[in-house]
C-alpha cells in the first residue's frame, strides 16, 4: 500500500512538471499575442495540443492509480486525510506543490485567454465596421486648396 | 523531560491552543484584508520555549522537550530588497510618464501628421500656399501691384497668424505645465508630511512595544507614491532612546548625489521652488544683486525650476537638531535689510555653519582662515577691514560650538553704510538642488519647463552658478521647441524682408560722395531720416521694404519671434509692396524678384542655435523641412523612445510588483491553506490537553496514595 | 523574473497591464484602420512621416508648375494662332508666303501689278503691328516683360516704335550687361593721370597740392568706389562705354547709342516661370538660366530690328515704293527707287524667312511645354502612388491579416480551454 502512495507521490511530481512546461507555454503564447506574433501563437497551439495528449495520458493514469489505491473519487485535498499516517508529511508537500503548480498554471492560462479574448473582440469589431466602411482610399485628393 | 514538571505540560498545551488561535487570527486578518491597497501579509512569530538555563550537568542520555510554543509577535512579510528595486523601477516610470505626458502635449501642437484639410498639414500647408500663390500669381493678367499684394498677403498673414498660434499654444503649455509642476509639488510636500507624521506615531507605538503595522503599511504606501515623484532612498536605522529603548527610524533622502536627507525620522522637510535675488539699478535696469549701483532687490521664482529643501522639521516645527542637509548650505543675498534685527539673523545662520578648520592651529588662526575663505567665496575683500565683509569671531562662542567646529560670523558694512548694508541672509534657510540632484517624475517637469536642448547658451547652463546637467545640450523641452519655432520664424521673416528691400543707397539719390541728395543735387539736411529721401530715377517704381515685422503696428524687423511675427504695418497698409523685380526701369511684368522670392522660400537656409552672431548652424534645410524634420521629427523621435524606454520599465515595474506582492501580498487559496493547518494545530493541542488530563488522571486517581 | 508565488492581487495587476496594453495596441490598430492610414502620429513611424511630407511637398510644387506650364502652352498657343493669321494668310490677306511669291513673280514684264502690291505691301505691314499688338487675357502677348504696355506704335513720321523706340535705330553689339556701367558710373569724374594733373595744377584748374592729395579727394568725391585703381578701373569702363558710344554716334549720326543698346536689352528681356526645371540661383542670388522657363515672347525679336532689318518696316518701305511706281507701266519714279527696292526685296526675303523660322520655333517650344506638360504629369501621379504608398494602409492585406489574426485566436482559445479535462478539474478543485 505504502508503495502505491509512493508511486502515487512520483506521479504528482511528474504531472506538476506537465503543467509547469503548460505555464511556461501560456506565457509565451500571451507574449506572442501581444506581439500581433501569429506564427507564434500558431506554434504555442501545436506544442500545447502535444502536451494535452501527454496530459489526457496521464489524466487516466492518474485515474488507474487513484482506483488502485481505493481512493476513487477522492480530491487532491482529500489525499492527505486519506494517506496512511506515516505518509501524511509527504502526501501534504507533495499535495501542496502540485495544487501550486495548478494554481500557476491557472493563472497563467487565464491571462492568455483574457488576452486572446481582448484582441479577437476588437477583430470582429473592425471587421464589422469594415463590412460598410469605404475607407481604402485609392488615391488621395488634390491636395491643394 | 527531566526538565519539565508535571503540570507543565498542561502550560504547553495550553500555549499550543493560544498560538493556534493567534495564528487564525493573523490568517483572518489577512484574509480581510485582501483588497486593503497596500497591506502587507502579516504572519505570527512562534518560537519553542526553552528551558535552557539549567542544564549544566545535561546527560546526553536525558531525552529533552521544550516547552511548548511563544507566539512573540505579528510580522510583516516584506522583501525591503525587492521594495527599493520596485521604487526605483517608479521613479523611472514616474520620470517617463513625465516626460511622455509633456511630449504627447507638445505633438499635440507640432504633429501635423494626418491634420489638415486633406491631411496636407497646419503650418506646413500655410507655406505651401504661400509659395503657390507667388508661383501662379501671374496667371492672373489683369492683377494690379495692389491685387497681387492682396493675394500674397493674406497667404503670408495666415502663415504668421499660424506661427503666433503655435506660439500661443506653447505659451499655454508652459503655464499648464508650470501650475501641474506645482500642483506636484504640493503633493509631494503632503506625502513628505504624511510620512513624518506616521514615523511619529510609529515612533510612539514603538517606544511602549507595539509593531504599529498598519501606519507601516500606510507608509509603504506613500513611500511607494514619493518613488514616483523623486528618486530615493530608503534607510532604516535604529534611535537609542535610552535605557536600552531602541526603536526604528526611517530616513528617506534623494538618490542624487550628495544626498539630501528629505525625511529623518520625525522630521522631515518640505520642497519648493528655489528664488533668486535680482538686482536693479536707479534707473530700473537688472545689475548683479552685490553691484555697488544697485537701488534694489526683488525675489523671484529660479528661472531654472531648482528645488529648494527647508529645514528638517518636525510637526511642531522644532528643527531637527542634527540637520544633515546643513552643512552644504548654500546661501543667498535675499533682501535689503538695515535694521538691527538683520544682524541676528546674520550671526544665527552663519554660526550654525560647520566648515573646514584645518586652516591654522589655535581657534584664531582657524577663525581668520575661515574669514578668509568665506569672503572668498562671497566675493567680498579679503583683506583690511574696510568695506562689507565678513568677520569670524573666535570668542564668541560657547565650548559646544567651539568642540564642532563652529565660529560666530559677522557681517560687517562697509564705512558708509547705508550704501552696502545689503546682506540679510534669509530667515529659512534651504538647500538648494542642483540641475542633476533629482529624478523622477518632478526632475522630469522640470527639464520639459527648462530644456533648451541644442539652444542651450553657456547662460542658461549656468543659470544660478549650480552645477548644471552636463546632458543639457540634448534634452530637450518645451524653450527648446519654442526656440527652433522662433529661430524658424525670424528665418523666415529675415529672408522674406531681404528679399524685398533693396539698399537705400541703390534706390534713393546719392550724390558721388554717397550722401543723400534731393531732386535738385541738393545734400539732405538729415541724411538719416528716410522719409526725405528720394528715389532714383530708374526706381522710381520702387516700393518694397519688409514685409514682416515684430508687431502689426509698425515695421521694426528687431526681435521677431514666433509669437510676434506679423505683416508689417506698411505692406498691410498699401506704402510697401511685394517687389516684382529689382531691375532699373523694371517693366510691367518683370518678375525677377518673384522668382527670387519663391527660389528663397525653397532653398536650404542655415538655421542658427541661440544668436546668429555667436550660434551654430543647426540644421540646413528648407523653411518647412526645419518645420517638419527638425522640429516635429525631433519631436517625434523623442517620443518613440521614451514610449519605448516607458514601456519597457513599467514591465519591469509590473514584473516587480507581482514579485514583491508574492511575498507581502495575501493570496486567498494560500490563507485558506493556513487556515486548515491552524485548525488541525488547534484540535491537535486540544487533543494534547485531553491526552494528558487523562494521564494525570490515572497518575492521581491509578495510583494507590 | 519569475515568482514562486503569485497572489491574488499580482494576478489582477497583470490583467490590469495587459488589458491596458492590448486596449492600446488595438486603439493603434482600430484608427490605423479606420483613417486607412499606415501612421496617425509622426511618432509612430517618424522616418514615413518625414518621407510623406517630402513627397507631399514635391506634389503640390508640381500641381504649381503644371499650372504655370498650363498657362504658358496656352499663351504660346495664342501667340501662334494669332502669328499664323499673318504668316499663313487668311481669307482676305496672303499671308507672308503669298508676298514673297507675289513679289518674286513680279518682273518688269507684269510691272502694273507693282502698284497693287505696294498696297498690299503696307496693308501686311500694318496688320503685321496689329497682330504683334494683340493680347491674351489682358496682357500683350508680344511684349516680352511688359505685358501690361502696348508694344508697337506708330510714331507721327509713320516710324515703327518699339515702346518708344525707333525699331530701325542702327544695331550696336552691346548690351548694358556687357557694358556694366551704371548711371553713377557715367556720372562720375575722369581721374586725371599724373602728366594731366601737373598741366592742371600749373593752370590752377586743380587746387590740390601734390598727385598723391589730389587722389585722395577724388577719392572722397567718388566714394562710391574703393580705391583710387579701382576708380581708375570703373573709369575704364566709363572710357569704353564713352568709346563705344562716340564711334556709333559718328557712324550712325542722328542716332542715339543709348537707345541701340536699349533695344538690345529689351530683345532679351526674361520673364521666370518654373515649370519644373529645377529652378534655382546661382550664388549672387541670380536664377540659373536653364533652371526656370522664360516665358517672355518678344515682338522685337521676332520682327527684327536695326537698319533695314525690321520686317515691317521693310515692307513698308518697299510698299511705299511699289506704291510710287507708275500706275500703267510698273516703272520705279527713280533710279534710287529701283536700286532701293532691289536691296529691299533682299532684305524682305531674309525678314519673311526670319519671322517664319520664328514661328516655327513657337510651335516648336509649345511642343517641348507639352511633353513638359506630360511629364510633370507623370511626375504628379508617380509622387501621388509613393504618397499612397508611404502613407495609406492596403486595405485588402490588412483585413486577410486580420481575418487570420481571428481564426488564429479562435482556435488558441479553444485549444487552451480544452486542455483541462473535466475528471482533472474536478480532481484539483
């Protein structure tokens, strides 16, 4: 059983790193953003679509380990309660780094669609506006008075 | 636990239950205060009781326990580290939005990108009409010299009309910007005070043993706003009060170099704007303020925008004893005084003066070297004892004074008083900033209102004999674009006038002595009076003369500036006309001068720095390309990079703040977090209680007495 | 700089900053789109701003000289059509070339004719003056640089006056340019050589005591020149003009120099158009010929002036002639007549080609002002496309990029909304 945890312990190690490498690429997708980068962000998108399939992989590990060690349905912050004693120590730092991770990784993904959302808003405002403003201007008028 | 008696365990559950109860208060207060601006994380100071003091003859085979848990106090979270990297990335940001702010404001008057009537821009239009309107003005056969003139003058008035307005324009900027100057500096004396007042009542709480957080964290705060406004440094240092009372002081002083002390502890100081002392003679014209001719003095406002600092002051207005700015006092004739009373206020200011007294051995020999120094310094005679001078006096003095260094001046008046009684050093005394002293947001007010960038003169660099910025030459502010519109605008009205006005001497008779005859051969009585004068007869037809002038009511070309230029008085009304042609006998269509006119208007000139005698030549160019490249590119490239230069400290600075918010700030899922820790801590220590009650309890009931 | 904390404030700060950047970046994007603009501020692209002033600049200098080459093609037009009347003849007059072969067909043998033709001969002439007086708009077109001033007329003795001038005042080489004397010039006093001096001062004529005083003062008298050489060097001018002007007055007696030179002067006279020839001064302020039109057409030039090289009044003298001649036989009154009209005929055959190859080059200049004409306009349109170019957003680039910019930020959306699985959030909540 002892064991179980233990390899349970390593398994959230390896998913905080996941979505660390995730943090790390919301932050580069918002700097893309920023910049108008759209190669970029498309980049961002193909590294982010990879890792989601690592993290879909892990997901149902995850959901494999928990069911071995009776603990279906039981929440992040019910692992430690549901730890053996002796493990408690160990499953509340290894609960609290990956709850943090999370939370950073949160964060940083929320910024990124919070800024996604800003620009793709004022795009379909100027595209709308554009649909019934003549505003290419060919030439420009005799300047002189 | 040899150490520890039998209900002592009781104690340390006990002291378990307290500090777990401390530490959710500290977490509720924390939690509460999530949206407090400016509230800094508090967390509460345990530490394990010892019983340490007996333990001389300690087995190493005794098993040990403290006893139990202290909560010794509420703590702060901060990382003084990350606060002075953060203020000093503001008071970069603060000089940059300045900065910026004053630009923008400028473009606003001088970008004529994408203005006008089809974009062709504001002034740049005027002189595009103008130089049209002497291109074509022959297609217009049937023009008379009066129609001609009508057409090209109200071009060339709606160029000058422009040229004031800008010029308006900048004038109600500098106001503007001069009353937000102010208006800053108010703000700034106030969060000086405010300060002052919370190291007061930080003091206090100190001194009877309390932590006084909130004023900390409100002090923090209003240190966080001064960083933007001038560029400090912050430094904690410990006041012994006495019978080993020590608590903290706060001093705060600019970043410049020296530094001056802005606030120490409860003093603190106030800004303002530094006046200089001019003098004037009998008849009303300016002489240096110690002339012997001077008839009298007037304060005003430092033209440079130099910032004086008072005296350290406390709420009550007691001086700060050990007034570190003091010692480079710098201090100024202020006003003529000849009362009695001004000789105190001498001796009271001088005698508070330390100075070097390595000169000499014995308290004399220092006194007379230091007299000598001084009335250097002052320009005052340094020998005999006539005439107004200052006297340092080695005998006046008290023991204290004499142990730092102090001396008792006078100032003595020359044998005929009334003529130089003029020195009254002022009641409050100040330190005066220099040019390079200050940064931030204030510095960057002042050098917008100070500036000349290029048009700096070896006088305006100098203004007050402080040390002036070495950058000077290239930064510019608002004199500086007012000096480049005005240098355009008196290009313009140079070249326009000489290209319209031909000698007197080739126009108007002379005999072959050169002087100015009548139509009979006649030598004129007075040969500088020009309307006596009478045309040649191949220019007969002349009538040209400026065109421009400094006002519209006459024709004097002296001191023409942007704000001034006008028509001159005779081309508006009818007496000067724009000259066709230069040419003797010229004929009805010569245009000659008009060609030259519009080759003028589109030729390269040279612009010159300052006055064309002594500048230098600062751009070669066309008329509108000095307007377009020189002024408003100028401009604009300014812009850019203090855009660029902005953008990039305020990322740092957001990078900061949420750096040093991680330490100070409150974060919600981690408070929540602590919560549960301090609960279980607390049902674990009531579990102790009950743990060992029911030990005692079979200890006592268990066991046979 | 990475933290290892974020709090709860520090998040909504970072919203805060990036809301406020991307509002502003998109406030940037959403003018640049609607003013169809590339750059709304000189600060935005401060190097396009100051290239779009240039060409901006450029532009509107070219509409003025478009104008003015306008004005002149018409002018010259005008100048043309009203010459061609003269020269090509209409319905009711021959033209020059009708004369010239009227008056070459002529031979003893058809001599009646001869009275005719004298008539005919001053009626040209006369018409000739008329159409050379002949305006467009209210200026006369042959009147080089005085257009407001009738050019020809007609003196009392039926001389052809060129603005007051006799037209057939004998021909001199100068002109006032050549000469560079100046009214005070002519004024001013001989300097007398050292010999000259001392007869002077013997006779007493001259006060001055010695060579060296008697410098000085002419020096003073004459102060509008620097040194006594320098007087002596003006006065070389004076001595040749004087020259000049004696040798022509004993050559040509009645005629006065001044007015050959005068006519010299106004056969050249300049008006300044700028019709894009880069035009420009020299350094003392003069402009460079070639750099600007002259637009002045002078009647003098093209009718020729000087002893017998008027062509008016050459055929006016030769009609006068013809006019005298017998009625019947055609026979000169005189002997003087005969060899008079011989040299005249010459004489008006050199004047009709003159005054044809001068029309010719009138026609010839409009054309050269028309290809001007179609340059600048080129020019003008070249200058509006770069004006368009520095200044004006491709409307079509800008809205394909914004439509990828969208479809780009949609799917980042949804691909970043979708990482998190459901199990995994309800795990970690």
């Amino acid at each position: 059983m002892l064991d179980a945890f233990r390899e349970y312990f390593d398994f959230m190690e390896q998913l905080g790193r996941l979505l660390e490498q995730l943090t790390e690429l919301e932050k580069e997708k918002t700097a893309a953003v920023r910049r108008d980068d759209l190669l970029g962000v498309d980049n961002c998108m193909k590294q982010e679509q990879a890792l989601s399939l690592t993290l879909r992989a892990m997901d149902r590990k995850r959901e494999t380990l928990l069911a071995g060690m009776g603990l279906r349905d039981v929440a992040l912050s019910g692992l430690v309660q549901n730890s053996p004693e002796e493990l408690r120590p160990e499953a509340r730092a290894a609960a609290e780094k990956l709850r943090s991770r999370y939370v950073l990784y949160r964060s940083a993904a929320d910024v990124a669609r919070t800024t996604l959302e800003c620009n793709l808003h004022q795009i379909e405002r100027l595209l709308a506006d554009e649909a019934y403003a003549p505003a290419n201007r060919g030439s420009i008028a005799d300047i002189r008075a | 636990m040899g150490n520890l008696s039998t209900f002592g365990t009781f104690t340390m559950a006990r002291l378990g239950i307290y500090a777990s109860q401390y530490a959710l208060n500290v977490t509720g207060n924390n939690i509460s205060n999530i949206n407090t601006d400016g509230y800094s994380r508090q967390s509460l100071d345990q530490t394990s009781m010892n019983y340490g003091a007996a333990d001389r003859y300690q087995s190493k085979y005794d098993v040990r326990a403290n006893g139990g848990v202290l909560a010794t106090g509420v703590n702060q979270l901060r990382d003084q580290y990350l606060d002075i990297r953060y203020r000093n990335e503001m008071t970069k940001v603060g000089e940059m939005d300045a900065k910026l702010d004053g630009l923008n404001q400028l473009a606003d008057i001088f970008d004529e990108v994408n203005k006008g009537e089809d974009q062709a821009g504001v002034l740049e239009a005027r002189f595009n009409e103008l130089i049209q309107v002497i291109e074509t003005q022959h297609q217009d056969q049937n023009t008379n010299q009066d129609d001609i003139d009508k057409i090209v003058r109200s071009a060339a008035e709606a160029l000058a009309i422009q040229f004031n307005d800008y010029a308006k324009q900048l004038e109600t900027l500098t106001e503007n910007k001069i009353a937000e100057f102010r208006d800053e500096l108010d703000a700034t004396n106030t969060i000086l005070t405010k300060i002052r007042d919370l190291n007061a009542s930080i003091r206090k709480s100190e001194v009877f043993g309390g932590s006084a957080l909130t004023q900390r964290d409100e002090r923090n705060l209003l240190i966080d706003e001064l960083s933007e406004k001038i560029g400090i440094n912050v430094l904690y240092e410990t006041e012994n009060l006495g019978d080993g009372v020590e608590v903290e002081k706060l001093k705060i002083s600019t970043s410049g170099d020296p530094e001056r002390v802005l606030v120490d502890g409860i003093y603190a100081a106030q800004l303002s704007i530094a006046k200089t002392t001019k003098g004037y003679d009998a008849n009303g014209d300016e002489v240096p303020p110690k002339d012997a001719t001077v008839a009298r003095w007037e304060t005003v406002e430092n033209e440079n925008f130099n910032l004086n600092i008072s005296e350290l002051e406390d709420a009550k207005g007691n001086l700060d004893p050990a007034d570190p700015n003091m010692t480079k006092q710098v201090f100024s004739v202020q006003s003529l005084g000849d009362d009695a009373s001004d000789w105190d206020k001498v001796k009271n200011v001088v005698k508070r003066l330390t100075f070097d007294n390595s000169g000499g051995t014995t308290a004399a020999q220092k006194a007379e070297a230091y007299e000598k120094a001084l009335n250097e310094q002052y320009g005052f005679t340094t020998s005999g004892t006539g005439g107004p001078r200052f006297h340092v006096s080695d005998t006046e003095m008290t023991d204290g004074e004499k142990a730092a260094g102090m001396y008792v001046v006078h100032f003595h008046m020359g044998p005929s008083g009334t003529e130089y009684n003029f020195v009254n050093i002022d009641d409050e005394r100040v330190t005066q900033l220099n040019d390079t002293e200050l940064s931030g947001g204030l510095q960057a007010m002042r050098e917008l209102l100070t500036e000349a960038g290029e048009y700096s003169t070896a006088a305006t660099l100098s203004r007050d004999d402080l040390a002036y910025d070495a950058d000077a030459a290239t930064k510019r502010g608002i004199p500086y674009y007012k000096a480049a519109l005005d240098t355009l605008a008196r290009k313009f009205a140079e070249v326009m006038n000489e290209a319209n006005t031909l000698p007197d001497e080739v126009v108007y008779r002379t005999n072959k002595a050169g002087k100015f005859v009548d139509e009979t051969g006649a030598v004129l009585a007075d040969q500088t009076d020009r309307s006596t004068y009478v045309l040649r007869e191949e220019y007969s037809y002349y009538d040209g003369g400026a065109l421009f002038s400094n006002s519209g009511n006459t024709d004097d070309t002296e001191g023409i500036t942007a704000a001034n230029l006008s028509i001159s008085h005779s081309w508006a009304h009818g007496s000067v006309h724009v000259l066709q042609s230069t040419q003797e006998n010229a004929t009805s269509r010569a245009n000659d001068n008009l060609a030259h006119i519009i080759a003028t208007l589109t030729k390269d000139h040279d612009f010159v720095y300052g006055s064309n005698t002594t500048g230098v030549t600062s751009f070669k160019g066309t008329f509108q390309e000095m307007l377009t490249d020189t002024i408003a590119g100028t401009l604009a490239k300014d812009q850019n990079i203090t855009d660029t230069m902005r953008d990039n400290y305020n990322t740092t600075a957001d990078e900061l703040y949420v750096d040093r918010d991680a330490i100070m700030g409150v974060d919600l899922n981690d408070e929540a977090m602590n919560m549960m820790q301090f609960q279980k801590a607390y049902s674990a220590a009531c579990r102790l209680m009950t743990t060992y009650d029911g030990m005692l309890d079979k200890l006592i009931n268990g066991t046979a007495v | 700089m990475s933290s290892f904390r974020i709090t709860t404030n520090g998040l909504y700060r970072n919203y805060r900053s990036n809301l406020y950047k991307n509002n502003a970046q998109l406030s940037d994007a959403m003018t640049t789109v609607q003013t169809s603009r590339k750059f709304n501020t000189y600060a935005e692209d401060p190097a396009a701003a100051s290239k779009a002033w240039r060409l901006r600049r450029a532009y509107w200098r070219t509409g003025d000289q478009i104008d003015n080459t306008n004005y002149v093609i018409s002018k010259y037009e005008s100048a043309y059509t009203a010459m061609a009347a003269v020269v090509d003849g209409d319905s009711e007059n021959r033209g020059l070339d009708g004369i010239i072969s009227a008056v070459e067909g002529l031979s003893d043998a058809a001599g009646s004719a001869r009275n005719a033709l004298g008539k005919e001969l001053i009626q040209t002439a006369e018409n000739v003056v008329s159409m050379m007086n002949s305006k467009y708009g209210e200026d006369f077109i042959f009147a080089a640089s005085d257009g407001a001033n009738i050019p020809f007329t007609w003196s009392d003795s039926g001389k052809l006056l060129y603005r007051g001038i006799d037209v057939t005042t004998p021909k001199t080489a100068y002109t006032s340019e050549e000469l560079g004397v100046t009214k005070t010039m002519l004024a001013m006093e001989k300097p007398l050589s050292q010999t000259e001096y001392d007869e002077a001062h013997t006779a007493g004529t001259v006060t001055e005591a010695s060579y060296d005083d008697y410098k000085a003062a002419y020096m003073t008298r004459n102060k509008d020149y620097e040194s006594f050489d320098a007087a002596t060097a003006d006065y070389a001018k004076v001595v040749k003009y004087n020259d000049a002007k004696t040798s022509y007055e004993s050559e040509h007696p009645g005629w006065k120099f001044e007015n050959a030179v005068k006519l010299n002067d106004m056969a050249e006279e300049i008006t300044y158009l700028d019709i894009g020839l880069g035009m420009q001064e020299d350094d003392d302020g003069k402009i460079i010929s070639g750099s600007a039109f002259n637009s002045a057409i002078s009647g003098l030039k093209f009718l020729g002036y000087g002893e017998d090289a008027n062509l008016v009044m050459v055929m006016k003298e030769l009609g006068e002639i013809f006019s005298r001649a017998d009625p019947e036989t055609g026979a000169y009154e005189s002997t003087d007549d005969r060899t008079r009209a011989s040299e005249l005929l010459d004489r008006l055959h050199d004047g009709i080609r003159y005054s044809q190859g001068q029309h010719v080059q009138l026609s010839a200049d409009a054309k050269y002002l028309k290809t001007n004409l179609s340059q600048l306009e080129t020019n003008k349109a070249e200058l509006n496309t770069q004006i368009t170019e520095t200044e004006d957003l491709e409307m079509a680039d800008a809205i394909t990029e914004m439509t990828w910019a969208q479809y780009c930020y949609n799917a980042a959306l949804r691909i970043g909304t979708q990482i998190l699985s459901q199990s995994l959030l309800d795990y970690m909540s």
